[in-house]
C-alpha cells in the first residue's frame, strides 16, 4: 500500500513511534509496513500513517475485523 502522494510506502520515524500510544486503550502499538498502518490490537483499530506522519484519530481508524491475520509484530512503546 502507498500513502498516496507519491507512490512510495509511508515509514514513520521509530523515535516517534517509541512515544505514541493507542489513544483509546493508551497501550501499546505495531507498525505494519505493507498498509503503512500503526495497529492496536486491544483496541482492534489500524491508525493509518500518510506522508510519515500518523493519524491518531479513532475516526480516521480501521476496524480490524477477526478474519484478518495479522502477523505478530515487534511491540513498540516501553518496556513490556
């Protein structure tokens, strides 16, 4: 998936990525680099990231259904 701007897949800077947390459930999240998404999975919500930038709005968000697989990704956040 591409942010849709210029064709290249969105990358988001880690130390940024170290310091956010899901709005609703203020856990923990994981990057998904094929949908350049940032996915909470208590919340079950993918915050989608365009041009580098995450939008952290639950209204923005994917409901991530229970038929998607979603590969165990490194956690990103403090320490677990």
């Amino acid at each position: 998936m591409t942010d849709g701007r210029d064709g290249r897949k969105a990358t988001v800077d880690p130390k940024l990525l170290e310091l956010l947390a899901c709005p609703l459930t203020k856990g923990p999240l994981t990057w998904d680099p094929e949908r350049s998404e940032l996915i909470s999975r208590v919340a079950k919500l993918a915050y989608p990231v365009r041009d580098g930038i995450p939008i952290m709005l639950p209204s923005e968000a994917r409901t991530i259904s229970p038929d998607d697989v979603l590969p165990q990704q490194p956690r990103l956040g403090g320490p677990s």
